[in-house]
C-alpha cells in the first residue's frame, strides 16, 4: 500500500509500505476513506515532537472501513464504516476508567505518534472497540473527520477545562481549526461576547462568521490592550490559548480577569514565563489537557442533528496520493486561505 513516511524534520515522503494486519485480538486494520492535516502534523515536521522517528507513517485523523478484526473485536465487523479517534484507548486500565484516555497505559496519542498512523491507504487501530466509532449515516463524511481531533479538543480542552457559561466574555488566542472549534462549541453555552485574535485576516473573517463578536489582528494591533479597552479594563472570564508559542500564552495571562480561566490548548516546544507576580492576587485557574476525546459521542449528536456544522472549516480536497501538495498548502495557510483539508482515497485499492 501507499502511505506518507516521515523522513526526519521537514522531510516526507509517498512510499509503498507492507499493508498493516491484525497483530492482537483487540486490532481492527481500517481502509481509509477520508483523513487529513493537523496543526500538530506541523510541529513535528518542525522536529518539535521528537518521539516521532524517521520511518513512521504520520497522520491521527480520518474515517474508513473495517477491513479486518481481531478476534477479541466485538462491536465492529468487517465492512463497518467507522470514524478513527486520535486517541487509543484500551478502556479498561485506571486512566481509562477515569474517563482520561489520552493517558491511556496501552494508548493514549499514538497513531502517527508511536505508531502508523492515518495518512495512508490503511491503518492498524489498536483497542478497535474503544477507539472507532460507528459512522451515522446521512452526515456528510468530510465533516465527521472534524470529530476525529479538532471538536473534541477545542471543546474539552478549551471550552469545559476553561468552564465557558452563560453570559461571559470568552476569547480564543488563535484561530486556526482547533481555535476555531473552540469557538464553535464555546457556543453550546451562551457566551455574550466572544473575541478572537490571530494574525490572519481570512481566518479572523471565517470566525466572524463562524460567532466571533469582535476580532484583533495581533500582527498590526496590540491585541492584549485592545480586549482591555474592549471590556473597560477588568479583562476576561475564558482565555483559550489555541496556538503554543510564548507570545500568545503571555496575550492570555494579561487579558485574563480576576477569578477568571486560562485554558491551554497549544503544543508548546519551548518554556513560558508565568507571571505570578501579577496574577497571585487574581484568583485565576490555569489549565492544560491532551484531548481525551470522552465527548466524541455527544459531539457526534450535534453534527448528525445539525446543531454543530463543522463543514465551514474545510476549505481544500486533495486526493490522498497528493498529500505531499496538501501539506505545502496547510502549512502556508494564510497564502491559501487554508483551514482544514481534506485527502480523500477514492478506490482505496
Ligand atoms: N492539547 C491537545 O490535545 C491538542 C490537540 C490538537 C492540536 N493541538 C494544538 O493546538 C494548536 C492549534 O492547532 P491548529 O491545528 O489550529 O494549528 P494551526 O497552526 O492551523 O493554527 C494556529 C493559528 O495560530 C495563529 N498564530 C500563530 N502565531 C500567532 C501569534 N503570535 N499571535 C496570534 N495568532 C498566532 C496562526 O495564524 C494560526 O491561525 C497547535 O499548537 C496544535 O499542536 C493540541
Ligand atoms: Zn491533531
Ligand atoms: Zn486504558
């Protein structure tokens, strides 16, 4: 089969690989339908994620079909249409009963991480039954990959880690897929006023579609004293910081209210300078997460009834066999005003 083989840092490539097969009870191989690009495919490109070594097939998203189960799979069956989670979990060991899977002792983030991963005609999903979810039918597939990472991620470790409720004034640092589902299921709550920052003015446009109630480009505007001007000084109740650089967690601990959350989201490869002498007296909560992806299933109701359309953060389709050209416009997105992309294997041959 095909797949997209790391190389080491900035290097890749579309290589025939041996097709992966069941090798425990608990496997299922999946054909790949659908997958796509993530912020963190980006970061280890950059060498920031240094446990993905040379040899690795990269990608953590997509759905597919049940090619094969192990014999221990119970609620999957040869045929099945399933969305892939990007978090393996076993469903049985103490972080897993806790609801914490991507601290799971047999999983947690490893496809294309530790293990192959999705960017490739098929893939090995270890803990099949705890780790696929059945498609619904009807729903538009482009947008069901969005539940792989992005959705469960904006909102579990942005949104509930950072307590979003009613009436408050939210803002999102960074405005990319992750940033952007972060404000579309800030939604669920009823925040009054959402701000987004980022440099990107098409991507500051698409949030003002998408419910942002003001934006600040923070390449050619303060952006910190802009939202304190914004909200006469006292700041805000939610800081999702959707990014990791120490530029935009600095932006969140000076926007962030007395009594107020900061909720960290970004993959961070270098440290940050925590200001507790100004924020000893706020009464502030910090928060950081890996996505568990425990709200999968719900999230999958609010895109199958249409509550939650994740579709306006597709903007791009590329055949699977061109990933390669895929990842050169994700990873110049502002040059093509890109959000998430999709690879799609039309045969799966
Ligand atoms: N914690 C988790 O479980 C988890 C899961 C998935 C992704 N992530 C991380 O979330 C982050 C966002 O992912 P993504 O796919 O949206 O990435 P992305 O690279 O597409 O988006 C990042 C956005 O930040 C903006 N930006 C960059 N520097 C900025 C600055 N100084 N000020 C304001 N905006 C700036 C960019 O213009 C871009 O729109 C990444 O760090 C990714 O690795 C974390
Ligand atoms: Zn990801
Ligand atoms: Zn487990």
């Amino acid at each position: 089969m095909k797949a997209l083989v790391y190389q080491g840092p900035g290097n890749t490539v579309w290589a025939d690989v041996p097709k992966p097969a069941v090798e425990k009870p608990t496997d299922a191989v999946v054909r790949i339908l659908r997958t796509t690009i993530c912020g963190t495919d980006l970061h280890i490109l950059k060498g920031d994620v240094p446990e993905v070594t040379p040899g690795r097939i990269l990608g953590h998203e997509g759905i597919g079909v049940v090619e094969a189960v192990g014999s221990a799979v119970t609620r999957f069956k040869v045929g099945d249409r399933v969305l892939i989670s990007c978090i393996t979990a076993c469903g049985k060991c103490e972080a897993c009963k806790r609801g914490m899977y991507s601290h799971c002792a047999d999983g947690g983030w490893i496809l294309g991480h530790l293990i192959d991963g999705t960017q490739a005609e098929y893939v090995r999903i270890p803990h099949a039954d705890n780790s696929l979810y059945e498609l619904p039918a009807g729903v538009d597939e482009s947008a069901l990959v969005m539940l792989s990472d992005i959705l469960p991620t904006g909102f579990e470790v942005g949104v509930l880690k950072g307590q979003v409720q009613p009436g408050q004034t939210v803002a999102i640092v960074g405005a990319g897929p992750v940033g952007l589902a972060a404000l579309l299921t800030a939604q669920f709550f009823s925040p009054a006023r959402l701000l987004v920052v980022d440099q990107d003015e098409n991507r500051l446009a698409v949030a003002r579609r998408l419910g942002a109630t003001d934006t600040v480009n923070s390449a050619t505007a303060p952006a910190a004293k802009t939202i304190l001007e914004w909200t006469g000084q006292r700041g805000v109740d939610v800081a999702i910081e959707a990014v990791g650089v120490p530029a935009t967690f600095e932006i969140c601990q000076d926007i962030v209210a007395a009594g107020g959350h900061i909720a960290n989201i970004g993959v961070h490869g270098r440290s940050v300078e925590l200001h507790l002498e100004r924020l000893w007296t706020h009464n502030v909560t910090i928060t950081t997460g890996l996505v568990d992806t425990n709200s999968t299933p719900m999230l999958l109701k609010t895109v199958v009834s249409g509550r939650l359309d994740p579709t306006a953060l597709i903007t791009h389709t590329f055949r699977l066999e061109d990933v390669i050209q895929a990842y050169e416009v994700f990873g110049r997105a502002a040059d093509h005003q890109a959000l998430k992309v999709i690879l799609t294997a039309e045969s799966g041959g």
